[in-house]
C-alpha cells in the first residue's frame, strides 16, 4: 500500500519516508472513521443542516448593495479560520471528530459557513470601529462560551490541550485584523477612483 506513494518520494531521509508512511495511515484511518462513526449520523445531518440554514440566512440578511466588500470579508475569515485550525490540529490542540466530509479537518462546516457568516453580519451591521469592536467582544464571548462547549458536547468539536478562554482573543484578533485589512483595500480602491 505504501510503495505506490513511495515511489513518488524525492527524499532521502529515512526519517521523512516514516513520517510520509504515518501520514497514510493517518489518512486512512480518518476516511474509515468517516465511513464508520461520521457519514450519515445524526451530528452530521444536523451540521449539514445547520450549514444550509446558516447560508439562507445569511441570503436573506446580506446587503446586496455592499456584497463584494463583506463576501471578501467572509472569505478572508474563513482562510484565516482553516489556517488557525491547521496549526491547532497539527499541534493536537483541537479537533473535530464529526466532520461533513472525510476532508473536514480542511473543510469543516464552522470554517466554511458558520464563522464566516457570523463574522460577515456583525461586520455588516456594525460598521463604526467603537459598534464593531463591542460587538466582535460579545461574538467571541458567546462563541467561546456557549457554541464551543455546544459543539464539544455533541461531539462534533473535541479539545486536546485548549480552554475556551484561549479562542476569545483568537476571534477577538480575527476579526479586527481582517477589518482594518478590508478598510485598507477600501480606502486604496477609493484613492485609485479619484
């Protein structure tokens, strides 16, 4: 099984061959759990859903006329969102055994759907930096401390070496640095115009 991804090895480091090795066994071990624990079960019907409803809603309360600048926003949170969870994955900080596909530890709901549309509307409707930073506080408090533990309890999101206290200011950071980066787009964009 191994010698076929072997084969297109350019290193000589006995140490990297093993470490490519556990990577496959990694691999399948997740599309088994996948196929066995995740595909089909209630959590996963119920993220599916919650991606769908979160997506409509975020249709319907959107502004329309503002929607390339906060789809650049959400698009940016969720980079931001998979790049954070990559390290905190590779560091066994945190995890998710529940996940849509067998990719979902790339593709996880919350990255794609639930963070960036929470984001997207808080930056959409509080666009002064006093409102928006209020209200980013109380987004992170709620998300660390009531959609984190909801999503640890279902099983969906699983904590290693992680304390809810520890994403506040990750969401906090988050969404300040990606604002003050679409208020500079915005402002070189208005200064090209004239």
């Amino acid at each position: 099984m191994f010698d076929k991804y072997l084969l297109l090895q350019y290193s000589d480091y006995p140490l990297w061959k093993e470490i490519v090795e556990k990577r496959i066994e990694l691999k399948d071990l997740n599309v088994r759990f996948y196929l066995e624990h995740c595909l089909f079960s209630l959590n996963w019907w119920l993220e599916l859903i919650v991606v769908f409803i979160v997506w409509s809603l975020w249709w319907k309360f959107v502004d329309k006329t503002r929607l390339l600048e906060i789809t650049t926003y959400g698009i940016m949170v969720s980079i931001l969102a998979t790049s954070t969870d990559l390290v905190g994955m590779n560091l066994v900080l945190w995890g998710y055994p529940i996940t849509l596909t067998p990719l979902g530890q790339l593709l996880s709901a919350a990255n794609l759907s639930m963070l960036p549309v929470i984001y997207m509307l808080v930056y959409q409707y509080f666009r002064s930096w006093k409102l928006f930073i209020i209200a980013v506080f109380i987004m992170s408090i709620l998300l660390s401390f009531v959609v984190e533990p909801l999503v640890v309890w279902m099983g969906i999101y699983e904590m290693n070496n992680w304390s809810y206290f520890y994403s506040v200011p990750i969401y906090i950071i988050s969404a300040i640095l990606l604002k003050w980066v679409i208020n500079m787009i915005l402002a070189k964009e208005k200064s090209a115009k004239v």
